[in-house]
C-alpha cells in the first residue's frame, strides 16, 4: 500500500516521503479501515510516539497521522459492532502507525459509525477537534449555561468547534485570534472577539473558563482572567501557575466512541459545523505539513486518501 512515512527526527517535514508499505495486520479487536480522508497534526513529527512504540522501540519507518474517515475493510479477531464495509470514523492509537496511508489497523473501540450522507472529507476533521473540544469545556472545565469562556486560536479546528458547542449550551463566548478571523468567529456564535495582537486581554474582564490552544504568554495572561473557582484548560502546555482559587487543567485527547458518535449525529443534524480548510490529495501530504503557518484559510487541512 501507499503511505507517507518518516525516518529521521532531525529532518522535520523534510523527511516525509510517499513509501510503499506492507498492508497492515490487526491485533485482537482491531479492524483494517480502508481510508479515504485523513487529518493531521502538524507537530506530531516532534511527539515522542510518532518515533516510538509503547515499549521505547524504534518503530521507523512511522506513518504519522491520527484521524481518518473511511471503510472498514477487514475485522481483528474477536472484534464485535462494526461490520466490513461499514463507513466509520476515530483516532488511531498515538504509538502505532497512523492514516496517512491507504489502509490503517486500528482499535474498533476508537472507531464511530458514520453515517453515508456525510463525507469523508468532513468526517476526517471531527475525532481529534470534537474530542478536544469537548473534553476540554464540558470533562474537565464543566461548562455551564450562563457562564462566560474564552476560547483561544477560535478560528482553528479545536477553537471553530468548542466555540459552536459553548453557545448551544448557553454560554457567553469571547472568541480570540487574529484581526482576520473577527467575522467568522463571530458568525460561529462568539458574543464578541479579541484581536491578540492589538487588543488588551485584561480587557476581557473575568470569565470562568479559559480554553488555550497556543500556550506561552498567552496562556499565562489568560490565567489572571479567571474568577474563583473557575478553570483554565490548556491543550499546548501545562500551565506553570493555576488560576487565584481555581483549577489549570493540560490533557491530551481520549478516544471516545460514544462521544464521538454524538458529534457525528449534531453534524448530521446541522448542529455541529466542521470547518475544512484545504483539501489536499495523499502525495501532497508534505507540502501539507509544511503549509503550518499559512493562515489564509480557516480549520483544518484533511488529506483526501481515496479520490
């Protein structure tokens, strides 16, 4: 099979190249997706699991890439719920390969059903966004109706979704980033916007949950904001001091299946909005990972496997 690997930590994107790879085998309860969409994350080439397995063996050649949507080509032993040829989406495991490929072993319990009137596409860009976003504002920061969050980086794939989940449960969003994205986070459903680069955070007044996507100055400005008893949660780093009378939180995702299956049906549904960037075919994966730092479009950069 075709797939994108990497080699050599030192070489950075640099060192993504399209390989032919040998057709994955399944573990007990894992299944053989067949992908058609993938995301990824463009850090991961710096994650420790991307050059190694749980045990801290070298598995170079690594397929990077953790969401994907697609088919299910092939059942593990024992594995129960899902049925070959069934159109689903999730996470692949951090220290196994991942989806950038044609066909990937994965975890049937990190997989969601996913519904034939959604594409691909579109799918490929919920499990790690949705996941994180509502882990983040409901698991652990416990969001409610009346209060007041402010989500950083609100225009990106975890921000676009957390912001669209906080106003359906009532809450007052401040949506933050650049002066560009004012409108679109706007049209999300954010109450007012920050610019980050001009305007003063202190303004913002207090807020009960703080949502950070960026980490640095920014989150440590962004802690001083919250009022007693609320919480800062981070997904870029730990926060080095917690809020007066308040909680920090730094997690990484959990596969959810349940959770994940609710996501799917508020997209279905017209609740839940997935913004897709660029659409990029599987041999411009690198030039994907490389485009980082190109902010002219919103959300995420799926990578379509299957045309």
């Amino acid at each position: 099979m075709k797939a994108f690997t990497v080699r050599d930590r030192d070489a950075g994107v640099g060192g993504l190249t399209m390989t032919d790879m040998p057709y994955p085998s399944t573990a007990e309860n894992d299944v053989i997706v067949r992908v058609h969409a993938a995301g990824f994350t463009p850090g991961e080439l710096a994650w420790p699991a991307t050059w190694t397995d749980r045990a801290g063996h070298d598995r170079t050649p690594s397929i990077p890439g953790h969401e994907l949507s697609g088919t299910v080509a092939e059942l593990g032993y024992g594995t129960t719920g899902l049925t070959v040829g069934q159109r689903v989406c999730g996470l692949t495991d951090w220290a196994r390969n991942g989806s950038l490929a044609e066909f990937t072993a994965v975890e049937a319990r990190n997989l969601a059903p996913l519904a034939a009137d959604i594409d691909h596409t579109v799918a490929a860009g919920l499990p790690i966004s949705g996941l994180t976003a509502w882990q983040a504002l409901f698991d652990h920061a416990h969001l409610t109706t009346g209060q007041t969050v402010l989500i950083h980086g609100a225009a990106g794939g975890v921000g676009s979704i957390a912001v669209q989940l906080a106003r359906e449960v009532g809450a007052r969003v401040i949506g933050a980033g650049r002066a560009a994205d004012r409108e679109f986070v706007l049209g999300l459903g954010a109450e007012t916007f920050v610019d980050l680069a001009a305007d003063d955070l202190a303004g913002v007044g207090e807020v009960d949950v703080v949502l950070d996507v960026i980490g640095g100055e920014v989150l440590e400005k962004s802690t001083g904001l919250v009022r007693s008893g609320g919480t800062v949660v981070s997904i870029a780093q730990p926060p080095a001091v917690p809020p007066k009378d308040g909680r920090a939180v730094f997690f990484v995702v959990e596969p959810d299946r349940a959770r994940l299956a609710d996501l799917v049906s508020r997209v279905r549904a017209g609740r839940l909005k997935v913004i897709v960037g660029a659409v990029r075919p599987l041999a411009e994966t690198a030039a994907a990972f490389g485009r980082r730092g190109d902010r002219r479009t919103h959300g995420k950069t799926i990578i379509q496997v299957v045309d």
